[in-house]
C-alpha cells in the first residue's frame, strides 16, 4: 500500500507552496520532482504548464490519465482562519490548509496510490498522472491537455469523499448590460437608470422555469455581481452590468442560455435605455507563457449510473474501500467536462470532503486520504481492465 507518511509529508509540502492562478511554476517544479523521485517512467511540463507523469503499461491496453488540477483560490484573511492557511499543520490526525481539499490532498493521493504500479506487475495500458494549470479560472491548462493527450479513460480526482462520481452540472457566466442616461442624482426625469432595467430584469430571473435533467438535477441562474460606470452616490450611472452565474445541464451553452435571456431582458427596457446579454471572454496566461482566449463555460458532464466506467470503478474500489462507493454526482463543475467535450470518459473520485472547499475551514483527515491513496492504486492497476471486459 502507498507510504501514508510520505504521502502526508508531501501534501505539507504542497499546502506551504502557495499556487494562485498563473502563479504554480513553484509547485509544478515540486510535484515533477516527487514523480521522478518516485521512479515515474517519465515526467514532463507542457507548453501551457501542467505536469505530466507517466508509466508505462505493458500492452496495448486502455490508458487512464489520473488528473487533478495545481492552482487554489485565495485563503483571505489569514485570521479567520483556526490554523495557518499556508502552515500545513497536522492537528489531530487532520491535516489543515488553503487546498488541503482542493486540490492538493486528492493529488497527492494520486501521486502516491499510482506510484504503486512501479512495485509490481503493471497494466496493460498505459496510466497518467497529471496536474493542469487555472483550473480556478475557467481551466486553461484543462483546454490545452485536451488538445495533446487522448487517454481512454479519466480519473477526475476532485474531493468528493471517496465516493465515485458520474458528472456534474456545468458553469457558464453571462452579463447583462444596460446602457441609459447619466444624470445628477437629484435630477430623475433626465437620466435613465440602467439599475431600474436589471431591477426589473432580477425579478424575472425569480420566477423563470430551467431545465432539469434526471442525471444532473435542474440548470439554475443566479445573479452575483452588480456594478456600475460610477464611484460616487450621487450620480445616476449611465451603464451597469450584471453578472450571473449559470449551472447547466446537458444541452445547455452560453450561446443557448444567452438566447433565453435576451429577449427577457429586452422587454425590462425603460424609454432611453438598451440592454443586452453578454458572454464575456478573457485573456489567459499561464505561467509558462501559455495564451488563451476563452469565455468562463465549463461544460456539464454526465455519465449514466449503469456505465461500464462507472461499474468498474465502484468494483475496483469495493476492496480497498472494504465496501462499495456510492455513486453520485458533484454540486460543482471540474475540469471533467474539457475532457468529456474533447471524447474522453471520465468518472470521479477522490478524497476531502468537498463541503470544505473554498472555505476557512479548509482541512483533510489523514485516514481519508490514506483510502484515497489506496484507491486510486487499485484504480490503476485494476479500472482499465475492467472496463475493457465488461
């Protein structure tokens, strides 16, 4: 079984190396290094920044990539925090820290379970562990490896408590924009506010009906950032935008979801005033120098419960996990989805309770991670093959 010790010690080590989006040269360098430190048949850093490690299979069998992502989102104010968000401290048995669950624990059990294939006989196929860059903002480095490597079959490694998953929703973010008349304040019947139109627009949003689907549940818009062309309050603005977060299902996109809400919006329009829905694009850099275009769509991912993919990775890890994983789906959207969109399949498992991401509470069980480990080593000896027989 993987070294629990070593594996907890290098999950330290990367909770202490800070990794921001566009900032993660410092840790692909750490984690490249423990790949060839272990004895991986091959380590690589592509064009756009991810890690690559492979090893090798002795056939032709399906190849499986194990892929977790190398960026976090910011910790905040240090003080909020019970423990250092950067310490890695262990504090009984838990391991603390700013992606301690996302994502640095499921990667460092993926390092360490599949490095087990090094200490006996090996698959067929060959087995990739992988890390991609900006996975937070949009999955710059997810876009680019889904251009280069086509392995059959994806392990997503996203916290998700050892359990097994089969997709999730998608994300695609929108703006609303209304452009109107600015004014003094004081002076109402000359300007033209654009916040009475996205007012308007808010209360249509509440009672609109979204699709639901059986796997991923119902696609729901939720309105997060408001903000005006003014910093003083006593300026009727002239524009204003409105942000939304929009979580898909199968069929959706950011051009689909657009032409719903374009004609929504239009009828909220006041004399002197013209509004339009947006799909916003940015510039990306990595930090190996990598440049993309791209608007914030993570496409929604879905698998039936009775895929062969599915069954086989519950099989695999009934063992190891002493009984079988539930299946379900995740609340958020992954990497997955590129991967799925460019042909590959692609399940979910992982270690970390997922309910922690994102928050001060930030922190892994070092028994968790320990399963984890163990189950992504029976994963890579054992998923591939079955679900080539099945």
């Amino acid at each position: 079984m993987p070294s629990t010790d070593a594996c907890v010690e290098f999950l330290q080590r990367l909770i202490r190396t800070r990794s921001m989006p566009g900032e993660e040269g410092e840790i692909a360098e750490l984690m490249a290094a423990e790949l060839r430190q272990l004895g991986y048949d091959d380590v690589s850093i592509d064009a756009a920044g991810n890690v690559i490690g492979l090893i090798r299979g002795e056939g032709d069998g399906p190849s499986v990539m194990f892929n977790t992502h190398l960026d976090h989102v910011d910790a905040g104010d240090p003080s909020d925090w019970p423990h250092d968000p950067f310490g890695g401290e262990i504090h009984d048995g838990v391991v603390w820290g700013r992606g301690a669950v996302d994502i640095k624990g499921p990667l460092a059990a993926q390092v360490y379970g599949v490095a087990e294939l090094l200490e006996g006989p090996r698959p067929a196929g060959d087995v990739y562990v992988t890390a991609v860059v900006q996975e937070e903002v949009g999955g710059l480095g997810a876009r680019h490896m889904a251009e280069t490597l086509h392995p059959d079959l994806v392990l997503v490694g996203e916290p998700c408590r050892n359990e097994v998953r089969r997709g999730h929703r998608g994300r695609v973010e929108l703006q609303a924009r209304v452009r109107g008349r600015m004014a003094h304040a004081s002076m109402t019947d000359i300007g033209r506010n654009p916040l009475t139109v996205l007012g308007r627009f808010l209360g249509e949003l509440d009672g609109m009906d979204h699709p639901h689907d059986p796997n991923l549940g119902t696609a729901t818009i939720a309105p997060t950032l408001i903000r005006t062309d003014q910093t003083s309050a006593n300026v009727i603005p002239g524009e204003a935008w409105l942000t939304l977060d929009c979580r898909t299902v199968a069929g959706q996109s950011a051009s689909t979801i657009r032409d719903v809400l374009r004609p929504i919006l239009k009828t909220c329009e006041i004399e002197g005033t013209t509004a339009e829905i947006l799909i916003p694009e940015d510039d990306r850099v990595s930090y190996a120098g990598l440049e993309m275009t791209y608007g914030a769509e993570h496409p929604a991912l879905s698998l039936p419960a009775d895929h062969a993919a599915v069954q086989a990775a519950v099989e695999v890890l009934t063992e190891p996990l002493g009984d079988a994983p539930p299946v379900d789906v995740w609340d958020f959207a992954t990497d997955g989805g590129h991967f799925a969109e460019a042909g590959m399949t692609v399940v979910g498992f992982g270690p970390g309770d997922d309910r922690l991401a994102h928050t001060v509470n930030e922190h892994i069980h070092i028994v968790e991670l320990e399963r984890g480990a163990w189950g992504n080593a029976a994963l890579a000896r054992g998923w591939a093959e079955r679900y080539a027989a099945a």
